[in-house]
C-alpha cells in the first residue's frame, strides 16, 4: 500500500513538473537563441493613466492579439493581459496588435541576440498607446561598447527624451534633426506614441495634433532608443510644439 | 498557462483518486469530517506572470465526505516590468472520500479572480483592474499531526474568462490546517 501510495506522489510530481513547465512554453516554437518579448496588455478593465492633475479612464474587453510582422508568430494575449515571444530573430522587427481580429497598432522593435523585450500597451477604444518599452540585454555590455552606443546621453535599450526638429516623414514615422546631435537624423518611430500639442495649439486633440506633424515642426520625443548605429528611437510619447 | 490542460486536470484528478484509493481503509480515523481552517503560502500563474502570496480557505462538512469550502487567496509578482496583484474568492465543495492520517481530497470551487496591474512609466502612472470569472477543480492531501492541526499541499487548475481569452492557471499552496471541534 506504501508503494502504492509513493508512486502516486512520484506521478504527481512529475505532472506537476510537467504541467509547470507548460506555463512559460510559447505556442510559438520558440528556436534556441533569438529575442524574447515579455509584454503586458492594459486596458481589458477600467484602466486609468493618472499624470500630474489629469486622469482618463477607459474600458473595454476585447481579444487581443499579438504577431511579429513578416513571421508566423503569433499569440493572444491572456485573461490577465500577458504575452511573451521567444526566439524572434533579431534585429529590427514589428509587433503587430490586433482587438478581436482588427489592427489597432505596431510597435517596432530592435533588439540584438539574447536580449529581452519588456513591453507594456495599453488598448484604449481602438487604438493602441505604448506606456513603456525596455530591451534588456543578458550579457552586459564592455564599457567601450556601451560608450559607443549612446545618442544625445541615452543608452540602447533605455528611456530617452529628445528635442528637435522633423527633418521627413510622417507622424506614424519621421526623421528627426536632434538638437545637440552633429551627426545623421534619428529615425523616430512613433505609430503608437501618444501626440501631444502645447503652445497655440494646445486645445488641439491627440487626433488632430497627430495630423498637425509636418516637416519642420518642433518636437519633444520621449521614448526608448532601440538602437545607436542607426539611432532608431521608438516613441511612447511626441509633443509637438508648434 | 497555455498548454496541457487537459493533462494537468486529468493528474490532478488521478493523484486525488489514486491516493483516495492508496490510503489504508483500515486505519482508525484521525478525526470525522469537522469543520477546518487553512492558511498558507500559496503560488499562482497568472497567464505568463508568475505570482506568490498567501492563501485562506475555510470548511464546514456537509456530510461524511462532503464540505462546503471558501477560498480567499492574495498574491502579487512582476511580469514585463509590471507590477501584478491579484485577489482570489471562489467557493464550492470539496470531497474527502478517507478519513485516516493521509486525507486526499478533490475540490471544485467557483468564483472570481480580480487582478490589478500597474506600471510607472517615469511621469506616467498606468493602472488596471479587471475581474475574471470561472472554476478551480483540483485536489490535495492532508496530512494528519494530531486531532487538531494537519499539513495541506493543495494544487488547483484555474479556469478563468477575461479580455475575450481564457487563460488556465494553476495554482499551489502548502500550508496548515486547523480542524474545528471532533
């Protein structure tokens, strides 16, 4: 009877084993190496952003999913608003939001071989508004490395604020003349950055004031730069000045 | 959770069943079915976050075999550079088909699970609440110290209905129990 009940343990253990180990398994096939996107999706409840004296409220429920443009890659996103990718080829590479099957936003990423994508979105209606995005790398880099790697004092991979001017493009993706910056134009991503006007436009709706962006206008970039050979920044938010 | 569900339930089921069958029929019962008290560490998954905590659950017989229970459980972690908490309630019945030193039990609980998320984007605070609604069926073992206080490994797959998804997550605990009366 010992036997009998030892072996039950043993079973248990080794389904507990294996059952657990299905929790961080990606439906994706997920090869050896490659980047890992770790993401959360806001907005499935009654989100609020609180900033300074403003809070906006918004909710709504509807199935996200995520894919990795030009790929198979693809997951939907939790009950709990959780996604993660393993083993997307490095490089630059887009993730592509979908609410029940409709596109609401992409998100452009570049991140080197081993390193760590942490993603945070929030849905709002039908749009898609990034609150923060990191790319961790798992080996630390040398210090020469890393001193190589900064545009305007930010780090590859980190928070970065930049002024300037937009040389080209549009509001979903334009060339900005960086101020403080002698070298070539960064290329912003900003197709689900949050657009802000101030000054005489102040009134102006993010709708609007995305619309508003053109060649010469004076902008303030927050976001994360994504890479320094190129100085591919991806924007959380643009306020535009003028 | 994504994967083998149907594997982690049909285990969970067996090993309830298979040590219901394994405990020794003839040993004298520790005590009847009374009401108890639980209390534990506890770890949940909640889609790919992984979350630690504390869980509460109290019982109160129906029968020999049968228990109304109550489970409370609160836990926290971080997933992608957010920050989660979570806050279970579910109830339901639990069947304990032996009474001796080892008492394997399978349960089946309804409720809901309301998890909070937050990240601080530097000037920006984002939040969110949502409350998803399902089932917990799972099992354990309680291991008898005395009349009073037993030990409980408890395992629970969680089924639960959010954002248009269906996310199954397990859930361990391990803890104390208290039994009430004789």
């Amino acid at each position: 009877m010992k036997r009998r009940m030892l072996l039950s343990w043993v079973m248990a253990v080794i389904a507990a084993v294996v059952t657990g180990g299905c929790g961080s398994e990606s439906p994706t096939a997920p090869s050896a190496g490659g980047v890992v996107v770790q993401g959360v999706v806001l907005g499935g409840g009654a989100s609020s952003v609180a900033a300074a004296d403003t809070q906006t409220s918004a909710a709504q429920a509807k199935k996200v999913t995520v894919k990795v443009d030009g790929t198979s890659l693809s997951v939907d996103v939790s009950a709990s608003g959780t996604f993660q990718f393993t083993g997307i080829p490095s490089g630059t590479f887009t993730l592509v939001f979908l609410a029940d099957g409709v596109e609401i936003g992409r998100v452009v990423v570049t991140a080197e071989e081993g390193s760590e994508v942490k993603i945070v979105v929030q849905v709002t209606e039908s749009t898609l508004v990034v609150v923060e995005i990191k790319v961790e790398s798992r080996e630390p880099k040398d210090a020469t490395t890393s001193s190589s790697c900064v545009v305007n004092g930010g780090k590859a991979g980190e928070r970065i604020e930049l002024e300037g001017t937009v040389a080209s493009g549009s509001s979903t993706q334009f060339d900005l003349t960086a101020t403080g910056r002698s070298s070539a134009d960064v290329v912003v991503n900003a197709g689900s950055a949050s657009f802000k006007c101030n000054g005489s436009a102040k009134t102006t709706s993010a709708t609007e004031c995305k619309a508003s962006l053109k060649t010469g206008s004076r902008v303030h970039v927050r976001g994360t730069l994504m890479s320094c050979a190129t100085a591919q920044v991806t924007a959380i938010e643009v306020m535009v000045q003028k | 959770m994504r994967a083998g569900p149907v594997l982690a339930l049909a285990a969970t089921l067996g090993l309830a069943a298979s040590l219901a069958g394994a405990a020794p029929r003839g040993a004298a019962p520790a005590t009847s079915n009374a009401p108890g008290l639980f209390a534990g560490y506890s770890y949940a998954e909640a889609g790919d976050a992984s979350l630690h905590g504390l869980g509460l659950s109290g019982s109160y017989p129906l029968g020999v075999t049968l228990s109304l229970v109550l489970d409370l459980s609160g836990h926290d972690g971080s997933f992608a550079g957010a920050d989660f908490g979570q806050l279970g309630l579910m109830a339901g019945a639990r069947w304990t088909p032996s009474s001796g030193r080892f008492r394997p039990f399978a349960e089946g609980l309804l409720g809901g699970v309301r998890t909070s998320v937050s990240v601080d984007g530097g000037d920006v605070r984002v939040s969110d609440a949502d409350t998803d609604w399902g089932l917990a069926l799972g099992g354990g073992l309680d291991y008898g110290l005395n009349e009073r206080w037993a030990l409980r490994a408890l395992f629970h797959l969680r089924f639960l209905h959010g954002e248009g998804a269906w996310d199954t997550d397990p859930r361990l605990a391990v803890g104390a129990v208290f039994r009430l009366g004789r």
